[in-house]
C-alpha cells in the first residue's frame, strides 16, 4: 500500500508551448500491476509530438522517451498546391524480420520486414464529394462521402473497401480487405455508450465526464498458423504473419477518474489473470 501511495501522490503539471510556427505536445503516465498471483511489475511512458508548419506545409515528428535514448515513433509531411495534396511518411517503422521465416514472435506481426515510408499524392476532382489518390506502391484510393455514407475504397495489392454511416443514432463501420470482413457498431442508450465489434467484443463506458467506468467483454481467440511471405510481399501469403497462441475469453473494468492535478488515474481489472493496474497519466 505505501508503493502505491508513493507512486500516486504526485502533482502533475500539464502545458502547452508554441514558439513562432512550432508546437509541442505529449503525454506520460506510470502503471503499476500487480500481476495477479504473479510478481507485481511497474512501467512508464512518455511520448512527444513536435509539429512545424508553414503556410501550406505541416512536419509532425513523435517520438518516445522513455526509454535509454529518444527513439522516433513517427514523421509526417504534407503540403497542399491547389486541388493537390501531397503527404509523405518519412520514418520506416520495423515491425518484422528482415531476412528470416521464424514462426514464433508476436502474434499477428509480420515476417518479412516491409519497407513502409512513402508518398501519396490526392486530387480533389469535381465528382461530388469524391478524392482521388495514388501512393508510390501503385495503390489508387477513392474516398468521400455521399449522403451521410463515408466511403473509401483501394485497389493494389490488397482491395480493402470500408464504409461508414450514422443511422438512426447507430455509428456503423465496415471493412473488407482482400475478401475478409470486419465491422462494428456503437451507440449511446441511457447515458452509457455501447460498442460491437464482428470479433464479437463487447464495451459498455458510462458515468460522468471525468469519473467514468468501462466494461468489456473479449471474446477468446482460437490459434492460428504462420503464414509463408516472401522478401517482395508477392504471392497469396504477401509479407507473411506469424503463428497466433489461442486466447481464452475474458473481461475487464476499469474506472477512470480525473484529477485536480491535472492528471487521471485508471484502475483496471482483468479477469484474464486476476490482476489490477493503476495507471496515472497526464498529456500536454
């Protein structure tokens, strides 16, 4: 009890700063979890995101600082010339193996290292609402909205088309990439927001601003095999993902309230492993 008194008793100062055409923001937060019947374990966090503009023209570099040295987490570029608008991602993120078919690692993460910097140039064009756009993979993106309906549609080496639409006070979203179909539903009944998603996980959020609590319901998760990629991304197995370890279905509620200081403390619980985190974070 003392750890955690010593860990939360502290006055967190939130700010803003801009100088000339900069600004500077971020977040921090400290989690404490006990684990369960496991050894309890302490972790940080701490972000920065810097932003340059200039006319027409907007940088944004993020980076994360909690570690032994500032590591950059992203860098983004985009200028607007008339109807064009152009956007580059500058920071390739390594997600994967570079030069290797080990099946074991994070579930779901890629194999093959896939090289994700890159150029999209989009073209407002007089058919309704409607934005054209071509990236330096060949993929062409149509996007826009037409009565209430959001749509986005991309042709590559992976068709994904999603839509988006608000009915009768339901937010529905659905996505099909390459053939397989995700979608979710949310809504407000009675002051509590609801959500459904197709991986059949359930969230309820409710209270007052600033002192609210969620519960969810996580579907399990059955395993799945690696799949065979390749260097280039060709082929049916494209950049290849690795095997998926089998998840029990389980819950977790956490209540969240804000405090004076500036800050907010979480404190969640999971049935998963009969554990509670606490959670103190504060952004600028």
């Amino acid at each position: 009890m003392k750890k955690l008194i010593a860990l939360f008793a502290t006055t967190a100062v939130a700010s803003t700063a801009a100088v000339g055409s900069v600004a500077l923001s971020g977040s921090a937060s400290v989690s404490y979890d006990d684990n369960g019947t496991l050894a309890s374990a302490t972790s940080y966090d701490a972000d920065m995101t810097i932003v340059g503009t200039a006319g027409g023209t907007s940088l944004t570099a993020s980076y994360d600082m909690d570690g032994s040295s500032l590591a950059t987490t992203a860098v983004d570029m985009s200028t607007s010339i008339g109807p064009v608008t152009i956007a580059a991602d500058m920071f390739d993120e390594v997600s994967g193996n570079v030069a290797s078919t080990a099946t074991t690692g994070t579930a779901g993460e890629q194999i093959f290292e896939k090289t994700d910097t890159g150029v999209t140039v989009s073209l407002d064009v007089p058919i309704g609402d409607a934005t054209v756009a071509l990236d330096n993979s060949g993929n062409v993106i149509l996007s826009g909205t037409w009565s209430g309906v959001t749509l986005s549609h991309t042709v590559g080496d992976t068709t994904v088309t999603s839509a988006g639409v608000a009915l009768a006070g339901v937010d529905v979203n659905v996505t099909n990439s390459a053939g397989a179909t995700t979608w979710d539903l949310a809504t407000t009944v009675s002051g509590i927001d609801l959500t459904l998603a197709s991986t059949q996980t359930v969230t309820a959020a409710f209270g007052l601003a600033g002192n609210t609590m969620t519960v969810s319901s996580i579907a399990a998760v059955a395993s799945a095999a690696s799949t065979a990629g390749t260097m280039s991304g060709a082929g049916t197995g494209g950049y290849g993902t690795r095997s998926t370890t089998a998840v029990d279905a389980y819950s977790t509620v956490a209540i969240s309230r804000d405090l004076t200081s500036g800050a907010s403390l979480t404190a969640t619980y999971s049935t998963a492993d009969d554990s509670l985190t606490l959670k103190a974070a504060v952004t600028f």
